[in-house]
C-alpha cells in the first residue's frame, strides 16, 4: 500500500478518532501484523502533543496458548498490575486506540465455557473501573489488515495480495481518499441530520418487517437520544469518532420491550467462531428462543451469559446502500459487518443515550431502561426489503426505512 495514503489514513485516526490533546497519553492496542503502521500512528500522536504513547502488542496464537493452558483460576484473576493500568487510566484521562487485525478463526479449539465462567469471575472487579472510565476519554476502534484475516476475507488469495486487498477494503470504507479530514465532516454532519430527525418524532416503537421472516417490535426509551458519528466525552468536551468506519444511527431502547422474531442476515463472528443462519425471538423485551444452523449452543451461551445477556442494548440504522455493504464482503469482523446494514446487539447498552445522562448515575441509568450486562454483541438484520416504520405515542406511523434504505 502506498505510504502516502497510510499516512493520510494514520492521521484521520489521530486527529478524527482520538482527537489526541496536548499533554495527554496515549494507549494503542494492535497485534504484530502491521508495526510500521503502528508507529506512523504513535508518530502522529507525538505530533499532536501526545506525552506518553505506549504500545500493547499482543498475539494471538500466544493469548490462544494462554486460553487453552490455563486454568479457570489464573484467567480469572485481576492482577494489582492490571488494576493500576486501570487508575492510572482514570488520573490521565488516557485516550485508546485499536488497531483490530485479528484472525476470525484465531480462538479455534479454546474451551468457551471456561472463558466466559473467568470473564464472570473477573468482572466485578473490573465493572467499576469500566463505569468509571465510561464516557471520559477517547476512544476509536479502527482495523488493519493481518494475513491469517485477509486470507479469509479473501480465501483466492495468499499473503502479500490479500493483504494488500484487505488494506484496499479497510481505506476505501474509512473514506481515506484525497481528503478524508473533510470527508469525514461530511460524513458525521450526514449522519447527525438523521439523528436530529429521528430525535424530533419522538417514537415510541420502532417495528420492522422483511420477507426473511423478521417480524419485529422494539419500544424506545422516552428519554432515549439516537447518536451516530462523531460524539464528546464527558467533562472535558472532546470531539472524537469511536469507530472508523461508522455508517451507523443508533439508540439503546427501553429494556423489556421488544416482541417477535429477527432473523440474521450475516453469520457472527463471536469468540473465535461463526455462528450462522440464526433467529431470535422476544417476548417482553427478553431472548425466549434462538436457533442457529451453525454453533446453536454458542449462541444459547452468550445470551445466557448474565442476567442482561438476553436483553437489548442497542439498535441501530444503516441505509442497505452503505459503502461497507457495497464492497460486498462479508469481513467476519464487527467493526465492519457491523455498519454494513442495520442491527441490533444484546447485552449492555449506552447510557450516553439517555438524555441529561450526565446528571444520571449508573443506577439510574439502569432504572431508566438501559440494559447491563458483561456483553455487547451485535448482529446484523439488515436486507434489501427490510422496512422499518416509526409509531409516534398518539399512533401516528412515519415510515423510517423503505427497501432496506432511509426514507426520512
Ligand atoms: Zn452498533
């Protein structure tokens, strides 16, 4: 790839996704597939002012071994290391960013039942650090390309050529053309105006219907802010941009309201395997069946993970027409597949969109509506007729989506 339009894509991650501030420091979490990117991108976070950048590389045939060899016991630990990580987080307002190159196949063989009973044993103790960071600092998810992914996306090539064509992939869909600066004001403006439209009707369900069977209604929160884009931490009032890429508009609706059946439109990609051609069903805002025709008992698991496991924290609207979907590949990566058409996601929502939430604690977020849980999963139910209708409190119904595409 060349190194000019690494560059311009190193700087929309430093200046648009963290939005670095002078004096403050800098995580970057990546793996060992692209080290010259990375320090392009620790390069320009100097630039901007950045006064400590430290790197955490990881491995993931080594965090694999880690998984397989260890017992319950040491996975579930919470070393004073990690712990002071977390308060010195909290001290310096620490901004992060990840630079996702995983394998999709990469946790083969490890024992879900033993990772998701440490991730339980090990959450309350990082939960409060979790809330307490939630919000204040910057953060982004952005992805490059590692050869084991790109060699799935794109199982014709081998090496160097998928990898190049995954790099092709990850630009194009993070708008890394002559300007992505600008595009991407653009882009964040584009979706704040639906934002600010859905915002204004106020509904109070949102219900959806395609011919693959999904049959679906969703109760909104009546303090509940649909966001996309761009967005401001808390306190210190910094634009940053979570994701790049990001086509999405999305709230996290009242919990206990959400009736009838979704059926997936793209496999999921969770702990290391895919689960495929799924539905599930709701009563009274709570998963009550899922099938899968691929890794059912996965699925069964993540959303009995804890008691929020099986409700909603999130959905959110994508036009079918999005550049994500239109590169027609299925990424096997969230970030991507994600934004590539409209979902949902089970488990812990975001207080963020609950209006005033500032003025909120995390209690009462909770008591507002908004789901809590150690997951957050999305998955995709997007498809080309998929229709999406508001209804307004006094049952006034305003068309959202038609032909899988925004209509308002
Ligand atoms: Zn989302």
């Amino acid at each position: 790839m060349q190194q000019e339009r690494l560059e311009k894509y190193a700087r929309l991650l430093v200046d648009v996704g963290l939005n670095v501030q002078k004096g403050q420091e800098v995580i970057v979490r990546c793996g060992l597939d692209q080290p010259d990117f990375t320090a392009m991108v620790v390069e320009e976070c100097y630039k901007r002012g950045a006064s400590r950048v430290k790197v955490e590389w990881s491995y993931m045939p080594v965090s694999r071994l880690n998984a397989i060899y260890r017992s319950l016991e040491t996975l579930s630990e919470f070393s004073a290391i990690e712990e002071e990580e977390f308060k010195r987080r909290l001290k310096k307002d620490t901004a992060i960013i990840w630079l996702d190159s995983e394998d999709p196949d990469g946790m083969t063989g490890v024992d879900d039942e033993k990772m998701a009973a440490a991730n339980k044993a090990k959450f309350p103790f990082v939960k409060p650090y979790r809330d307490a960071l939630e919000n204040k600092y910057q953060w982004c998810i952005a992805a490059v390309p590692g050869r084991e992914w790109a060699e799935k996306v794109f199982p014709e090539l081998k090496g160097a050529d998928a990898i190049e064509k995954l790099w092709e992939a990850i630009l194009y869909t993070a708008r890394v053309d002559d300007d992505p600066i600008k595009a991407w004001d653009r882009h964040n403006a584009e979706l704040l105006k639906h934002c600010k439209l859905l915002n204004s009707y106020k509904f109070e369900s949102l219900e959806y219907k395609s011919k693959n069977g999904t049959d679906f209604k969703v109760g909104l929160n009546p303090k509940g802010l649909f966001l996309g884009g761009g967005e401001e931490t808390l306190g210190t009032k910094v634009y940053f941009n979570p994701n790049i890429p990001s086509e999405e508009v999305f709230t996290s609706p009242m919990r206990g309201k959400a009736e009838g059946v979704v059926v997936a439109t793209k496999p999921l990609s969770y702990q290391g395997k895919l689960i495929e051609n799924f539905s599930v069903k709701f009563k009274d805002g709570k998963v009550v069946e899922v099938h899968a025709e691929k890794n059912q008992e996965l699925l069964e698991k993540m959303v009995t993970m804890d008691e929020g496991a099986s409700y909603l924290g999130e959905v959110a609207l994508i036009g079918y027409d999005s550049p994500i979907n239109n590169t027609g590949i299925l990424f096997y990566n969230t970030l991507f597949d994600e934004n590539a058409s409209c979902h949902l996601a089970l488990g812990r929502g975001f207080n963020n969109c609950l209006e005033g939430f500032e003025n909120y604690s995390y209690e009462q977020c909770k008591e507002l509506g908004i789901n809590d849980s150690m997951i957050h999963v999305d998955f995709m139910i997007g498809s080309r007729d998929l229709e999406i209708t508001g209804v307004t409190k006094d049952g006034k119904r305003v068309p959202v989506f038609k032909n899988g595409d925004w209509v308002i």
